[in-house]
C-alpha cells in the first residue's frame, strides 16, 4: 500500500493565526486567502478559494485551511 503523502508535492505553507479569528467561515476564509496573497502565493490563494465552495462542511473548511497553512504555531514570530 503506498503512502499518499509520498506524492503530494511538498510546497510552501505560511503561517496563519486562526486561534482568537472571527470564527465566521467567510472571515477565515478571507484571512487564508490574504496570507497566500501576502507571501506571494496567488494561484495557491486561487485554487483555495475555489476549494472552499466544494466544502460541505465548517470542519471541513477547517481542515483545507489545516491543509493549505499552517495553523499550528504558537508562538511563531511569522504569523500574520
């Protein structure tokens, strides 16, 4: 059985602080999407963006968020 991470090209992943963000999915939406813009990576903001309508979900959302920055840093002097 092969590993799915094995074929997902590694790219860049800024940070994004969504702990104390509106918790409206559009806000954090909005806020993924300037933090992509923000370091330059517009087609990735693109693609997210069109990812985010196929959603069914808020966790779902959440977890293309999860999936597309980086959420989990604490105390990181990048995040925007």
């Amino acid at each position: 059985m092969q590993n799915k991470n094995k074929n997902k090209k590694k790219s860049f992943k800024p940070c994004c602080k969504l702990i104390g963000t509106d918790g409206n999915a559009f806000a954090i939406i909005g806020k993924v999407i300037a933090v992509l813009q923000r370091h330059g990576t517009h087609d990735e903001a693109s693609v997210f963006k069109k990812q985010t309508t196929k959603c069914m979900s808020y966790d779902e959302l959440l977890v293309l968020c999860m999936e597309t920055v980086n959420v989990h840093c604490e105390g990181c002097d990048e995040c925007d």
